[in-house]
C-alpha cells in the first residue's frame, strides 16, 4: 500500500520542521531530531507507530486489537501502533491516523512548535 505511505509522509511533512529520515530500514518522521511517527512493515503490513498519551495504549488496543497494537520496542513506553492494511483490518480513518499523528508530534515537539498547532 505504497499510496499509504504517501499519505503518511504529507501528514508528518505538514507538521513545523517535521523531517524524514531512515533508520532501522524505514523512514522516520522527526521533529529536532525526535521522533513522532515511524511506519513499519515488520510483519509484512504496513503501520505506524506513535507516541501516545498515558493510558490510551490499553484503552485502543482493548477497543479495537485489529487496527491498534502494541509495538515492539517502544510500546513499554506506552506508544501505539496502527495497522494500515491487511486482512482483518478495514481501511484507515485518515482523519483519525492525522489527528493522532498531530498529537504524537505535539508531545515530541518543543513547545512553540506544538503550540503552532492548536
């Protein structure tokens, strides 16, 4: 689903000084050098992973284990993953993936730049 990549890439891009660089054999999305997004095609399918506020990892993935998940690595740290295809996924609410990608880069951001936001 490469056009999803697209559309991932122009949401981050969008963001104040939001920047793409590889790591890890895929692209990241970075604020001054921090990461706020980072799409990932471990199991095959792509998904993105964010930070996301105290609490709402358990609340997601107990709401729904077919888009939402814990990823590997950083989810001890309470980030999520978002499952953007596959089978038992349905297509993506884009203005639900925009708005949490809004939100982890407003955690991740310096304050004036996430102030820009609101």
């Amino acid at each position: 689903m490469a056009d999803a990549l697209g559309l991932l890439r122009g949401i981050c891009l969008a963001l104040p000084e939001a920047t793409e660089k590889e790591a890890w054999g895929d692209p990241t999305f970075r604020v001054r050098d921090r990461i706020f997004a980072m799409p990932k095609r471990g199991d095959g399918r792509l998904s993105v992973w964010l930070k996301a506020p105290e609490g709402a990892q358990e609340v997601l993935v107990a709401a729904d284990p077919a888009r939402f998940f814990r990823p590997p690595y950083v989810g001890h740290r309470g980030w999520i993953g978002i499952r953007l295809d596959g089978a038992e996924a349905e297509a993506p609410d884009w203005a639900d993936v925009e708005a949490r990608i809004r939100q982890s880069y407003r955690m991740t951001a310096p304050k004036r730049l996430a102030a820009a936001l609101e």
